[in-house]
C-alpha cells in the first residue's frame, strides 16, 4: 500500500523570507511599504548590537513594523479627517481608523516588549544574569566527586 496524502513539497521559495538565515535585511513580503522596511533595518541594527534579535524572534520585529505602518497609516487618515466624523443625520461618532490606530499600537507595544525595546523590558533582560559554571577542580579530587 502506498503513502497516503499529497506528497511534500521539497522547494521552500513561499516560505523563503521567514526561513533565511538572519539578516538585517527586511524580509520579502512584509507590509507597509519602503518605510516600513527602512524601520525594519534600523532597528534591526539597534536590536542585533543590543544581541536581543534572534533568528526565533525575527517574526517579532516583523510584526512591530507591520503594526508600526498601520498605526502610521492610520494617523494620517485620523489628521486629515478628524478623530470624529459626522453621520448623515448630523450624529457624531469616532473615525474608524482611530480602532486601527488603537489595535496597531497595541501589537507594536506587545512585540516591543517581547523584543527588549520598553525601558522596563530593557531593565528586567539586563538584570538576568547567566548562571555561573560551576568550577571544577583537577585531581583526584574532581574524580571522586
């Protein structure tokens, strides 16, 4: 009897930009346009000097910057418009993009904290330290413990 299912795929290219090797390059696909990837590499650079991103946490910063184009995006809707708009009826309710704002700037404060970028997620990454190894002796001391 043979394998059951579709077989597969061996060629990887959809995934290519989450799969490469880190780079501080933006990553093919992400969102919000030429702005969005120059945030991403500068602060790419500034997370890699600090050693806080990671191959594992890449998606995080890509998430940040998505959120950060949105939010972008968003506020200017908000300041060519106005936070309130005016109903047919003359009712006032709140701009649509001010909800976009909100979300994007709730993402971007998630992954900021995940990535190290708050003061506070700064001061708690500093003060983890690495455990000490222990130190162990040469002789016969070391080959009866």
């Amino acid at each position: 009897m043979g394998a059951r299912g579709t077989k597969p795929k061996e060629n990887l290219s959809v995934l290519s930009g989450t799969l490469a090797p880190l780079s501080l390059k933006a990553p093919v696909g992400i969102k919000g346009g030429d702005e969005a990837k120059r945030e991403y590499e500068r602060l790419a650079n500034e997370l890699v000097k600090l050693g806080h991103l990671t191959d594992l946490n890449r998606q995080l910063l890509v998430d940040y910057v998505e959120g950060w184009a949105i939010a972008a995006d968003a506020l200017k809707e908000v300041n060519d418009e106005g936070v309130t708009l005016t109903g047919e009826k003359g009712s006032k309710y709140l701009h649509p993009a001010m909800t976009a704002w909100s979300m994007a700037r709730s993402a971007m404060e998630t992954a900021a904290k995940a990535l190290g970028m708050t003061p506070l997620a700064l001061q708690s990454i500093k003060n983890v330290k690495p455990p000490k190894s222990e130190k162990k002796e040469d002789g016969p001391s070391n080959f009866l413990t």
